[in-house]
C-alpha cells in the first residue's frame, strides 16, 4: 500500500527519519570501527585457535552485526523527484529489512544468551544444578520472546510512504503492539538482571574466599573472575541504557512525536543497541581469551625462567665438584 502526500505538516516528520538514518549510520561506522581495532587479537585468538561453540558464537555475532548495521540498517528514505520507478523498489526493500531485523535480533539475542550461559557456567565451577537452572529460564525466556516477535510480525502492515518526493517505509501495527513491546522488554530485563546477579554473587563469594586465605593464594582466580566481571557490568550498562531508552519510548505520546528530543531518543536506541550486541557482545569472549593468553604467555615465560636458573645452578655445581 502506497500512500502519497505533498502536505508540509509531514515535514517535520520526513525530517525526524533523516535525522534518525544518520544515527543508524554512526551506528554502523562504531561496529566497523571496532572490528578494525580488535582485527589483530581476532586472526590470534579465535580463528587460530581451536574451534568450538565460543568460537562459532563470537564470529557468527561479530560478522553478522557488519552487514546488519552497514546493510540492513541502512537509511531506506530516499528522495526523488519521479517516484514511479521506486515505489515497488522501496516496499519491497522495507519490508523484507523489517523482517530481517526481527529475526536477526531474536537470534543474536539468544546466541548472547548462550554466552552468558556459558560464562556462569564457568564461574559456578561447572555446577550442573546451575547449568540446568540458568537452561530452563533461558529456554522460557527465549521462547516467549519469539512468540511475542511471530505474533508483531503476523500483526504488522508494511506501507509506503510518499511525502513531497521523499520514499520512507512506516509499518502500522494492528494488535497490541505497545503491550507486546512491555512484556518482551520485562522477560529480557529479567534474563540480564539475573544474569548480573549470579555474576556478582559468586565474585563477591570468591574474593572473600581469596582475602580469607591471603594475597599469595588464587591470585590468578581473582583476577579472571575481575576480568569476567568488567566485561559483564560493561554489557549490563549498555543493556540498563538501552532499556531505559526503549521504556520511554512506550509512551504514546512519544511514539506519536516528532520532536528532536524524540529523534535523539530513537538514535540513541540505535546506536547502543547496535553497540551492546555486535561490540560488547563478541567482547564478552574476546575479553576471556585474551587474558587467558596473557596468563599462557606469562606461564611460558615463568617456566623458561625457571629452567634457565635451574640450568645454571647445575652447571655451577657440577663445576665446583670437578
């Protein structure tokens, strides 16, 4: 359906969508930015290691999220003076993009899940109650969410949008989409506050453990549990952020606004969304890997060290007794 209006009260909102594509785009240059800078310890600590699930996990998210925020989030709203020619183009092309970003979402959701899971998992030594326990809320959780997310799709109706020779997609939404939007952001709360919780208690439960037992015990457990926990509180701060945001935004007067404070409002969204998932998500592993290489490194140095000095006082006491 198209519908096609030179009416300048719509000016305000063609407006709010430009100003929102150059947020999508900022978003996309940060993903690609970081990709750059961590290239180097990506070629060393994921694909020249061993391959495992981790490893599939962090290279499916990292190079799905480069296409996702260069490609599938890119701005559909054109301007042309002859709109015949892409009227069909531009429906098409926002609603398959639509389509696209829900799935892509649910499932790069579920896959952080999976490495929050895992992360746990480690830290609670490998506890199979905890597995179990942390498998049933997130099977629960996820479910739920990708039945709401069938339910929205089933609900929603792509329209083209023609406003003074400016090609936008809108999509109007005939269920309940405002309550639909409430429960998965409560199910997906639940999920992270959850998560940061188990994370803080067993890392507070073992530094009083290691203040117990003195500083020349498990220092390096202290300090993998330090790293496992930055990481974690970093991705929970951008998740707090970008919830919020999205909480706001469930305010009808808000969504029906096009007021710049609105439009920064959803940029942001974009942006730290974007950022939480395919920056801060692949680093929830990268970070791991890469202390666990420093602490290799570091063993390996240690050992050669210690052989080295070994060497020398044999030699030194062989001498002497010749």
């Amino acid at each position: 359906m198209t519908y096609v209006s030179n009416d300048p009260s719509y000016w305000p909102y063609i407006s709010a969508n430009i100003f929102l594509n150059y947020w999508i785009v900022a978003a996309g240059i940060v993903v690609v930015y970081d990709w750059v800078l961590t290239i180097g310890q990506e070629i060393e600590l994921i694909w020249r290691q061993r391959w495992s699930l981790m490893t599939v996990l962090y290279l499916t998210i990292r190079y799905i999220g480069i296409p996702y925020s260069v490609y599938v989030s890119r701005p559909t709203t054109l301007h042309c003076a002859n709109s015949s020619s892409l009227t069909t183009s531009v429906y098409l092309l926002g609603t398959i993009t639509y389509y696209a970003t829900s799935g892509t979402m649910v499932a790069l959701t579920a896959m952080l899940g999976v490495i929050m899971i895992a992360r746990l998992h480690a830290m609670y030594q490998g506890s199979r109650t905890m597995l179990m326990f942390l498998i049933i809320i997130f099977l629960a959780v996820n479910i739920a969410c990708e039945v709401i997310t069938a339910i929205s799709l089933n609900d929603t109706v792509a329209e083209e949008l023609i406003l003074s020779g400016t090609h936008m997609c809108s999509y109007t939404y005939d269920g309940e989409a405002q309550l639909l939007s409430s429960i998965t952001w409560i199910l997906n709360t639940v999920w992270e506050v959850l998560a940061l919780c188990l994370s803080v208690s067993v890392a507070v439960k073992h530094f009083r453990e290691l203040r117990r037992l003195g500083p020349s015990t498990g220092t390096t457990i202290g300090d993998c549990f330090r790293v496992l926990i930055q990481s974690h509180v970093l991705y929970f701060a951008s998740f707090v952020g970008v919830s919020c945001i999205q909480l706001t935004g469930l305010s009808p007067e808000i969504m029906n606004s096009n007021s710049i404070g609105v439009s920064i409002l959803g940029g942001a969204v974009q942006t730290l969304s974007v950022v939480q998932m395919f920056v801060l998500g692949p680093r929830l592993i990268l970070s791991v890997r890469e202390y666990h290489a420093k602490l290799v490194a570091y063993s390996d140095a240690d050992t050669s060290l210690n052989s080295i000095v070994f060497q020398e006082h044999v030699h030194v006491s062989t001498s002497s007794t010749v």
